[in-house]
C-alpha cells in the first residue's frame, strides 16, 4: 500500500527502509521471544492503524499523518525483523558439520 512511496528514503530520520539482494529475501529468521513480542506488538499497531483509516474513508495523500505513522511502523517492523539472525540453510549446516570450505 504505502509502503512503496517509501523505497530508498527514510522515515522521520530514524527507521531506513531496506533493500535486500535477491537471494536474501527467502531466508528464514531465528526470531528471540522478545523480537517476537515486540513484532507481535508492532503488527497489531500498524493493523489498528490502518483498520481506522479505511473505516473513516479518508482520502490518501502525501501530507497525511496517519499514513506516516503506518509507514513508520512497518519500517521498524522490517527493521527488528531484520536484525534477528538468519536460519543458515540445511547446506551450510552439513558444511559446517563436517568442516568443508566452498570454493
């Protein structure tokens, strides 16, 4: 929705919106109980947020506040989202275990 407005810029100084390579997309996130909160938390906000603005039918546009706050809290959303570590793949389990280097 008004997310993509927002590629390449960053909201209120604070929460950049990434770009990722390709491949990074599809990996899986070890997510902490308290990253998991604090997602739970965020997505509720920003489904509130946005419930509230399709039911008083208001018009979009750029200078609207309640459209930067939906913005700003999927920006921190993708932000926590993407600080969690990454799941390594069932391959670079195997190589690890058995200590082989790729060339």
């Amino acid at each position: 929705m008004a997310a993509s407005t927002l590629i390449g810029r960053q909201i209120l100084g604070c929460a950049p919106v990434t770009t990722l390579a390709p491949g990074r997309a599809k990996r899986r996130r070890r997510i902490t109980p308290d990253a998991g909160r604090g997602l739970e938390k965020l997505g509720h906000a920003i489904e509130y947020l946005t419930d509230e603005f399709v039911n008083e039918g208001t018009a979009f546009s750029a200078n609207n506040p309640q459209l930067a706050a939906v913005q700003l809290l999927m920006a921190l959303n993708r932000q926590l989202y993407y600080e969690c570590p990454e799941v390594p793949s069932f391959a670079e389990r195997c190589r690890s275990l058995l200590h082989l280097r790729v060339a």
